[in-house]
C-alpha cells in the first residue's frame, strides 16, 4: 500500500518536473524566436498596416518593400560584394590554413613551437582591438576603398583558429600512411594533396563553414576600409539603411528580411558543420 | 601620416585617465563582461542541462536557439532597434508591457536602462552559442561514469555538482573565456543601437576607440586606447593560460 503511495507521488512528481522543464524550453524559445517573427509581420506590411496593427500576422501579405528594396540596383551591389569578399577570403584561409597546418603537424624545423605560437596570436585578441593599424596599413598599401583590401584582412582573421582546427585534425592522422605513401613514391606535396586533404574533408567544411558566417558578418572593417556605395557589403549596407529609411520601419524589416536570407539558406544547409567547427574550434582553442 | 616625429610621451594615456568618459567605457564594459559572466552563461549552462537529458524534440530546439549566432550584428541591432521603439504601437517591447499593464520605458533613451536593454540583445544572439558548447561538453561526459555514480546511488542533484559541473569545468572555462574576449570585442550592437549614448550612458571600449579613431580622427588618442583594450584582452589571456595550466596539473 505505502509502496504504491510513494510510486504515485513519484509519478506526480516526476510529470510535475517534466511540464516545468517544457515550459522553460518553451519560454526561451519564445524568447528567441517572437522577435524574429515580428520583424518578419512587419516587412510584409505596408507603412500604414505596420503603424496601426503592427503584431498580426499579414494576411494577406503585402510583398510592395520587399519589391522596392529588390529593385534597389545598391542591394544588389551589397548582395554581389558580401558573396566576393565571403567567398574569396573563405578560399585563401581554406588553402592558407591548411597548408600551414600541415607544416605544423607533420615537419620539423627550428623554433616550431615558438612559430605555432606566433601563429596563435590572433586568437588571443580580437579584430576590434587591431581596427587601427588595420586601417593604416591597408591605407599605405593602397587598398582603401578597395574589396581586396577588405578580403585579406578578414581572411587573415581567420586563418588563426582555422590553423589550429586542422592542425589537430592532420596531427591525429596516424604517420604510418604518410610512411606508406612515401614507399609507394608519393612525395610530401602529393601526399598532402591526394590523400590528407581528401581525408581532411569534414574538417575542411567545418573551417569552410566557420570563416563564411565570421566574414560574411563582418561590419567593422568594411566600414572603416570602404567609402564607396557601390563597394558596400550586406552588413554596412544594414546599417546605412537603417541610418537614410530608419523613420519606415516596415521598409527597413523588410531590408532586414531580404538581408538575412543568405544566412538563413546557409544556416540551414551548413548547420552541422557550423556547429562541428565551432565546437572543435573552442576545445581546442 | 609621416613618420612620427612629434613624439608626446604619455600625454595621451594621461589625458585618457582623466577624462570621465574614458573611465565611464572602462566601467561599461567590464559590466558587459560581468553581466555575460554571472547571467548568460549560468542560463545557458541550465538550458543546455535540461537539454540534456533526452528530451523530445532536442534537434529542434538546438537549431531554434542557435540562430541568432548567425544573424550579423548589423541585422541584429536594426532588429531590435525597431523592437525597442519607445512608442508600443510600434515597439513590439512596449506593446507587451502595455498588455501587462506595465509602465512602458525608453529602452534606448533612458541612461539607467540602456546598457541592460544592449546586454538582452547580447543574451539573446549569444546565449544559444553557449548552450552549443555546454551541450557538446555535456555529451562527452562517458556515459558509464554517470551510469556508476547511480549505481553507488547517488541522487539528482549529488549527480549534477559532484560529476556532471566538475566533468564539464573545461567546456565553462573555454566558454568563459570566448564569452570575456568576445564581450571586449562587442562593437557594431552597440554602435547601431546606440552610438554609446544617450550622454555616453552605453560608451564601451570599442566605440570610444572608434569615435576618436574614425569620426574625429585623432588618430593617435585612438590609438592610446586601443592599447589599452589590447593590454586588457592580453592580460586576460595571460592569466587564463596560466590558470589552465596549474589546475590541468592538479587534475
């Protein structure tokens, strides 16, 4: 009889403590999900709408911002430059890194460890703090105002991180199978090529996937670097537009809206090795 | 900029130690430091806990809390800009106080309130990125040292400060210390939101270096404080090396 007391009440207890986690998950993600919805309603109503019934949902939905910003030439200048910058500096950390973790994990010469140390270095303080002498040295080669000059700064902000991630990947790579390739006479770069880098693929999308969301959302540099609107990326283009329409708020949720697509395709395609660089990045790192 | 001829000794750290906004940003930006500390990453952690034990629907709510993190800054400080509009038919924060039949506030406008309401932002675009961490911490705890403490009968909660927190002291280290480093790093929220106002009241390190830096140009006294912010960032780091160190020799 007190047996099956106690087995109620643990019952109880138990559905009690379920339900109460569910509604902590639950109100969190209200938390970090309503905002998002409500920019959402908004762009997709019209100026009126959005100032006298700015939180139901827009039935029917008014596409007209999101028409005019498309057909705004300067959003597809900032579109066209965030996918240049993203994707060239995402190639040169991708073969900087990858190179230079090689060298770090499987050759010896002098004074390694206080080079990988050296290499390090740009994790330990961030771009912000380095914004400066950015802008001064970018300016004294002549890349002001220039996409490359954005391009190799951000892509030198990664290459960092991207060195340590792939070290540890190639140093767990056991040295037998470079042994064995070399008797099968493949030389280092060969090895390196036709079977690290193949091994390293999950890895390499991790870093891939890790220096597309860092570069692409950059502000700061392209702010400071870059005057022109027509070199504009996504991000500064954000902040301009919030600066010259910030009175249209439904104008500028829909901005919001179209300028967070990339990302969200991205997100939903790349997550896991999101989620896998990060995760390596900061246990190793 | 020719070479630098006119030297000025330490004018600018001097006039940088005696100017109050200077010490106000300091003061901003360690409460940003602090406030990441000792609220959002014990949420996270307690999130990333009730997670963890194999709840329904896991998978959704991890790609859920973790889209924020991909969101620019840029697009995140708009957003909620437009969120915090003073005026509840417009500010979405506001409306849900009037429905409470709360008093509405100047989120943005008022010197008390604005680097709590800049501080939500953070939560809300970071937190999902800790909970990641702890989570991914929390699966690498072996599963028969858990299934042996049950045996031995431990309870709930001996369970989670006797194994689990101490298992998992790595990942918190590694997430206290991106969480420091990356709240010193904190920029364009603020500068969009805010421009470190109203009267300086949101002033962190990194937009009063910008503000001398690239709307004054004095490049120098930019200068000044971005070596400051460098001393910070590398003295924490120093210290954190070194403490990984001594307790990793004690474990």
């Amino acid at each position: 009889m007190s047996y099956d007391g106690t087995k109620k009440s643990t019952n109880f207890k138990n559905i009690i403590l379920v339900t109460l986690k569910y509604v902590v998950l639950i109100s969190a993600l209200l938390f970090i999900i309503v905002p998002i919805i409500i920019i959402i309603f908004g762009g997709l109503k019209t100026r009126g709408e959005f100032y006298t019934i700015p939180y139901i949902p827009p039935i029917p939905p008014r596409w007209g911002n999101i028409a005019s910003i498309l057909n705004m030439p300067v959003f597809w200048y900032m579109l066209r430059n965030s996918v240049v910058v993203t994707v060239t500096g995402t190639v040169i950390v991708i073969v900087v890194a990858s190179m230079s973790a090689f060298v770090f994990a499987r050759m010896n010469f002098k004074r390694k460890g206080a080079l990988f140390q050296f290499f390090t270095l740009g994790l330990m303080f961030p771009a912000t703090v380095a914004i400066l002498p950015i802008f001064l040295i970018i300016r004294q080669l002549g890349l002001q105002n220039n996409l490359i000059g954005v391009i190799l700064v951000l892509a030198t902000f990664q290459v960092s991180m991207s060195t340590v991630i792939l070290r540890n990947f190639f140093m767990e790579v056991p040295s037998e199978l470079h042994d064995a390739a070399l008797i099968d006479g493949c030389n280092t770069i060969g090895f390196f090529r036709r079977i690290l880098l193949p091994l390293a693929k999950p890895s390499l999308a991790a870093v891939a996937s890790l220096s597309v969301v860092n570069i692409w959302n950059d502000l700061l540099v392209a702010l400071v670097l870059l005057d022109s609107e027509k070199l504009w990326t996504l991000q500064l283009g954000t902040m301009q537009f919030q600066g010259q329409y910030g009175q249209d708020l439904s104008l500028v949720s829909a901005f919001l809206i179209l300028a967070a697509v990339p990302a969200v395709i991205f997100y939903i395609f790349a997550q896991r090795h999101i989620v896998s660089g990060l995760t390596a990045g900061s246990i190793k790192g | 900029m020719g070479p630098a001829e006119d030297f000025i000794g330490m004018a600018n750290f001097k006039t940088l130690f005696t100017d109050k906004i200077f010490l106000k940003a300091v003061a901003n930006s360690f409460i940003i430091v602090a406030l990441s500390l000792f609220i959002q990453l014990p949420m996270g952690l307690f999130l990333a806990i009730l997670f963890g034990r194999g709840l329904r629907g896991r998978a959704f709510f991890r790609t859920i809390f973790f889209l924020p993190y991909v969101f620019s800054e840029a697009i995140v400080a708009v957003m909620w800009r437009i969120l915090y509009n003073p005026e509840p038919s417009r500010g979405f924060i506001n409306a849900v106080f009037q429905a409470f039949g709360w008093e509405t506030q100047a989120w943005l406008g008022n010197t008390d309130l604005v680097l709590f309401s800049i501080f939500i932002v953070l939560t809300w675009k970071y937190i999902g990125f800790h909970m990641l961490l702890y989570i991914t911490g929390l699966q690498n705890i072996p599963k028969d040292v858990e299934e042996a403490a049950l045996i031995d009968g431990v309870n709930k909660r001996q369970m989670l400060t006797y194994i689990t927190l101490p298992l998992l002291s790595g990942t918190i280290r590694t997430s206290v210390y991106l969480s420091v480093l990356g709240s010193l790093q904190v920029y364009a929220i603020v500068w969009i939101m805010t421009k470190g106002g109203p009267v300086n009241a949101s002033e962190i390190l990194s937009t009063y270096m910008y503000r001398f830096s690239f709307v004054r140009f004095q490049l120098g006294y930019g200068a000044a404080v971005a070596i400051i912010m460098l001393i910070i960032a590398l003295i924490f780091s120093i210290t954190y090396m070194s403490f990984v160190r001594r307790t990793e020799h004690i474990v």
